[in-house]
C-alpha cells in the first residue's frame, strides 16, 4: 500500500533566502522556476500584479493579459508553478505547503525590489486555490488585494460520493496512471484557435497522474475551507458557461467571503464567460475590468458583470 500511496514532489530540506533573478525565480528550497515579467515602459511602473497559473498550465496564460496591461502603467509577472511548465518534474504533484511558499516567498521578493508600488496577486483556476489558501493564513504577506479568476474551489465536500470513492481508489491503487480528458466533451474557451495552439505547446501538461488530481481536489478543498479567512480587497471574476468549475461550489465560496468596510469584495459574473476568461474571444472586458477596479476599487466595473446577482449562477443549473 505504501507503493501504491500517492506520490507528492517533496521541497528539500535546504532553506535559503529566495531570489530572483532576469527569468529564474529561486524559491525557498533552492528549486529555480522560470518566470516571465511584463513591463511598462522604463519608469513608469504604478501597480504590479503578480499572476499564477491553473492546472497543466504556464506561465505563458497570462501573455496576453500582461502586455494589455503594461500599457496602462501595470507589470506584471508570472512563474512556473513547482511541477508545471518548465519547472523539474513536471507532472508530478509539489503538495499545497510548498506552493503555497513559492507563492508567499515570489511576493516578498518582489515588494523588496519594488517597495513603493502596489501590489495586486491574481490567480486563475488552481492558481486561484493556491492565492486562496496561502493569503488566508497569518503569516501571509501584505498587497493591496486579490484577484480570483475562475477559483478552483470544487474539493471533496462538494463532490458526490461515488466520485470522492473512485478518486480515492485510483489514487491509492494506481496514482502513476495518466488520464487525458479526451472524450468528456469540456469546453474551456469559445476561443479555440488559442485552444489547439496549447494543444502543440510542450509545456502545456496533456496527460495528467491520478495522484496530481488527487492532490488538486484537496488543494481545492482548502481553498473552499479558506475563503471566509480572507482579509484584503477581492475582485472574483467567473464566467457564467464555465465548465471546469461547477456553479454550485463556486456560489458556497461567493458566500463565504467576507465583506467588510476596511476590505471590501467585489463580485464579477460574465453571462457569456467560459473558464479560461482572460484567453475567452472576449477576454478585453474582464482584462479591462481588471484594471478599473485596480485604479478605482470602490466605482462600478465597466463591463456592469458586478450588477449580476450571485443566485443567477444557480438559476442556470
């Protein structure tokens, strides 16, 4: 049984200081990830966000978004998540702890060369469970606020039975087995010249371990458990045709979420929106809402998705 437990990418034991160098950030165990950075031009950087991936992604999902934004005084900068993209191992599931230092350890190293400048920390879909998770804690560094796209918030307390007992099988009988997804007739994107290009991307992950999925549905459960424990401004952006993460638990995260004067949520719902929001044909409106609500928080976001009430998602199950 021992054989057959699921496998987890352990950090090593050495701690060292994390730094960051022209395109390799080397967290806290010594483990270099490649990152790429987004810049306005030469002085004129006013808010930075940091941006994490989702599941079998990279850090590329945010190109587009990144180069948008850098004309309007936003940098930005996205990593490799441990076991993802170009980092070693990839494949192979790094455990919630380790990503969620990475994440802790990418913030602090870039307030030290940034010091004056806000700083916003958005994360899309496992990325978003991985902000969730690591901003929630007491230890968490301080930014200006969050921003959730699409969160990954569907853990094992929202699933039916029969599919916590098939996981728990595979991935104590077979975690080395791969699954590709072909054949469930998902549809991430209406933007699907973007889709068959991450089909030929070689970082893009195809085949994904049962035990990687074992340990995403339990980081997805700690973002759900999570959610109440938030203290800065939140910006949550979901699309209403998001066929990766079901409305039912997203709707139980919504309402978690606290709402105060100090650290006030602001709520996004795109009738139109499909999971990868920010690569959709239409990822200007969430982009361009993005950066309203970074300049001006408390104002109406442009596109008028924070006026959707949370009930319709359910109206559409």
């Amino acid at each position: 049984m021992t054989g057959c437990a699921p496998r987890v990418m352990l950090p090593s034991d050495q701690l060292i200081p994390a730094t960051l160098s022209d395109n390799v950030f080397r967290s806290f165990d010594g483990l270099p990830l490649t990152y790429k950075k987004w810049l306005p031009p030469e002085g004129g950087i006013k808010n930075i966000v940091i941006a994490l991936h989702g599941f079998n992604d990279y850090s590329q999902f945010f190109n587009d978004t990144g180069i948008w934004l850098s004309q309007f005084g936003v940098a930005s900068f996205a990593y490799d998540q441990r076991g993802f993209g170009q980092s070693s191992n990839a494949g192979l599931w790094a455990g919630s702890n380790a990503m969620q230092n990475d994440l802790k350890n990418f913030i602090t190293v870039i307030k030290r060369k940034y010091s004056d400048i806000p700083i916003y920390v958005l994360g899309e879909s496992m990325g978003g469970a991985v902000v969730m998770t690591s901003m929630a804690q007491k230890n968490a560094p301080q930014v200006n606020g969050l921003i959730l796209v699409a969160p990954a918030v569907w853990g094992k307390q929202t699933m039916p039975w029969y599919q916590r007992w098939a996981l728990n099988v595979a991935s104590y009988t077979v975690p080395w087995m791969t699954l590709t997804g072909r054949g469930l007739k998902i549809k991430p994107s209406d933007n699907i010249p973007m889709l068959r290009k991450l089909g030929k991307d070689p970082f893009i992950i195809k085949e994904t371990r049962v035990d990687a999925i074992y340990g995403l549905t339990a980081l997805m459960g700690e973002a759900l458990s999570s959610a109440g424990k938030l203290q800065q401004n939140l910006l949550v952006l979901y699309g209403e045709r998001d066929e990766i993460i079901p409305k039912q638990p997203t709707k139980i995260m919504l309402d978690k979420l606290p709402d105060s004067q100090k650290h006030p949520k602001k709520i996004a719902l795109y009738e139109s929106g499909y999971h990868m929001l920010l690569r959709d044909l239409k990822a200007s409106i969430p982009q361009q809402d993005i950066l309203s609500w970074i300049k001006k928080p408390k104002m109406p976001l442009p596109s008028k998705a924070d006026m959707r009430p949370i009930r319709a998602l359910l109206e559409k199950d």
